[in-house]
C-alpha cells in the first residue's frame, strides 16, 4: 500500500476560519432584519414566517432567526409579544430603545407599562398591580418619568378623580378626554350650546320653506297659499345652499315642506357644513355631531324624518313672551275672545262674521 495514500474521510475537508466570507454575519443579519422590519407601519406584528420570508436568514436557519430576534429584545429594538400561543415581536423606534438604557430596572418596568397602554393610559392603581411594585417606589419612578418628559398624567371624563398616566407624545381617545365637549376633563356648557344652536338654526333654515316677508313682516299676498310642489321644494332648498346665511330663525311665516320630500339634511351633511363654517376649533366628527341632534330631539327642536337619516326642524308657538302662552289654543282668537259666550251659529258672533280669524290667519 502506498505511503501517501489519505485516510478516509479526511480528504478534502478544510477549517474555516473565523470570520471568513462563509460565515454567517449575525449582526449584518440583525440590522437588516430590523431595517426592513422599520418600513413596515408601526402598528405591524411580525411572526417567525413573516422573518423568515424576507429570505435574509440562510437556509430559514431557525437557530440563526432565535439569535437575531434574541439581539434585537436585549437591545430593545424588538418587543417580544404572543400570539395563539405563538411568539412574535413588534418593532420599536430605535429613539424608543434608547430611553429603555437611560432608565433603572424599576423605571423601565414602570414605562413599559405605561407604553402597552397607549393612548388609553392606565390608572396607578392597575399600574402598582402590574409591576408588583411599592407604592413608593412607584410614585418615585412616575416622578423621574415626568421629570425626563416621557409620561404625562391625564384627567378622564369617566374617573375624573383617579390618577392615570400615558406616553408624552400620545394624544388620548376620546373615550378617555370626552371629546371636544369637554375641555381638561370638564364639560364646556358654552360650547355645547353654540354647536346645538347652530345646528339647529341649520336644519331650519333647510326644512321649511321661508317665503319672502313684506315690509311690515308679514308674508306677501302671492306665497300666502302657495302649494308648493316637489321639484319646486326642492329647488328653493338648493337656493337655501347658496345662501351666505348659515340658519334661519323661526317664524309665523315659514311653511313646511311637500308631502315625499325627501331632502332633509342628514347628520354627514350637518357635520360637513359645521366644520366647512370654523365655528369650532377643532373637527367635528359625524357621531359627535349625532350626539348634539340627540339633545336637539329630547328638548323637540328637531325631529327624524324618513328613513334616510334626515331631520326637520319642529314648528314651535312664537311669542314675545313665552310664558304667557300655555298651549295653541291661547294663540288662536277663540281663546282669547272676551265675547265667545255669544259666539255661535246666527248668533250676533259667529265664525263665518269674525273679523279676527281672517286677521290671525293673514298673520
């Protein structure tokens, strides 16, 4: 047998250095993981297969996949979560992280708290339960926290009295602030009756017709029995639109509009034209705006009408003084007549004779 002759096995078979090109690259790896993970929107959670399918771990090596996403957890870059039992990470800002290594092991188990609760906030009381801390050492935390600008505390229109605290560049839901009805936690009255009494005035001027008035006031001969029609009522509604004027106040005048109009202003629309008039600082949206129409209904302002959401201003009796009217029939002649004892058919006072009804019917 020949001398030089190899052993099995051994032919072949080279050592690889450290560090050679071969060598998987653990912290290239990483970075890229996370930068590809950064361009996706914040709120994304990313499982094993979602890493995997970016085709930068060779192979879908799961020992190398465990030893980048174990890195990017113990640098804070990654938030290890679960999910049907199964775990998967959520980016974190690399200016987030940053906060994480400036904090005491106390601190960062109180901001991480504070930061899965988002733009709810979390109350003391959950918060000392959660972290298992003493209360005074916690309270020492929220004060560092406050001090270095990262947590705020907030009032909530539901436990206005408890003490709750959320991330400083968070704005929280409106669940939590109530609104733009209230402000810091206590309801703006003013405010409340500005957006009603707009809306109101909106919905009347877009829900009766308002027929020109005379210079005395009073309408003129020819829309005094004016029938309107459909196409007509609408077209007069179109021409309300063009008008500068955002509302209409009540009068004797106005007449309501045609059986089947359909028309009415809907709470989108009102929601529209409240926003496009800067009457409010900030953004109505249509389910607040619902919220004041409900108000609107129970007081019988406005009511519902049809099935398309529209509403229509309710006809109200009108006086210079309110309280001296009990109900319609005060209004109408008969319920102030002095002589209505004698008022009966061919008697000296009859309705077919009474000057009065043909004046309050003129009004």
């Amino acid at each position: 047998m020949p001398a030089n002759r190899e052993k099995p096995g051994k032919a072949g078979k080279r050592a690889t250095a450290p560090g050679s090109s071969s060598t998987p690259n653990i912290v290239e790896m990483k970075n890229a993981i996370y930068a590809r993970c950064a361009k996706r929107p914040a709120e994304t959670i990313f499982s094993q297969s979602d890493i995997l399918a970016m085709k930068i771990i060779p192979k879908n090596n799961l020992q190398l996949l465990l030893e980048c996403t174990q890195r990017l957890t113990r640098e804070g870059l990654f938030r290890l979560m679960t999910r049907q039992g199964r775990a998967v990470w959520k980016v974190v800002k690399r200016e987030e992280a940053a906060k994480y290594k400036t904090l005491s092991p106390e601190e960062a188990l109180v901001y991480s708290h504070i930061e899965a609760s988002e733009r709810e906030g979390i109350w003391t009381r959950i918060l000392q339960n959660k972290s298992n801390l003493h209360m005074t050492v916690m309270n020492r935390c929220l004060k560092t926290l406050e001090s270095k600008n990262y947590v705020k505390q907030i009032k909530t229109v539901k436990f206005p009295g408890r003490k709750t605290y959320m991330l400083v560049g968070l704005q929280p839901t409106e669940d939590v602030t109530g609104g733009p009805f209230y402000t810091d936690g206590v309801l703006d009255e003013e405010f409340v009756h500005q957006m009603s009494y707009w809306a109101e005035r909106y919905i009347l001027g877009r829900s009766w017709y308002h027929p020109p008035l005379s210079g005395s006031g009073k309408m003129k001969s020819n829309h005094r029995h004016k029938n309107l029609t459909k196409k007509e009522a609408e077209d007069l509604r179109s021409a309300e639109f063009q008008n500068k004027q955002p509302g209409r106040e009540r009068t004797k005048s106005m007449l309501p509009m045609p059986p089947g109009f359909t028309k009415y202003p809907t709470a989108a629309e009102i929601t529209d034209a409240i926003n496009a008039s800067g009457l409010s600082g900030v953004a109505m949206k249509e389910a607040e705006m619902k919220q004041l129409l409900d108000i609107l209904c129970w007081d019988g302002k406005v009511e519902k009408v049809g099935c398309d959401g529209g509403y229509r201003a309710t006809r109200q009796v009108l006086s210079e003084d309110p309280m001296a009217l009990e109900n319609g029939l005060t209004e109408a002649p008969c319920g102030r007549c002095p002589v209505a004892y004698l008022c009966k058919d061919g008697g000296p006072v009859n309705a077919s004779t009474c000057e009065y009804f043909q004046d309050w019917l003129e009004i």
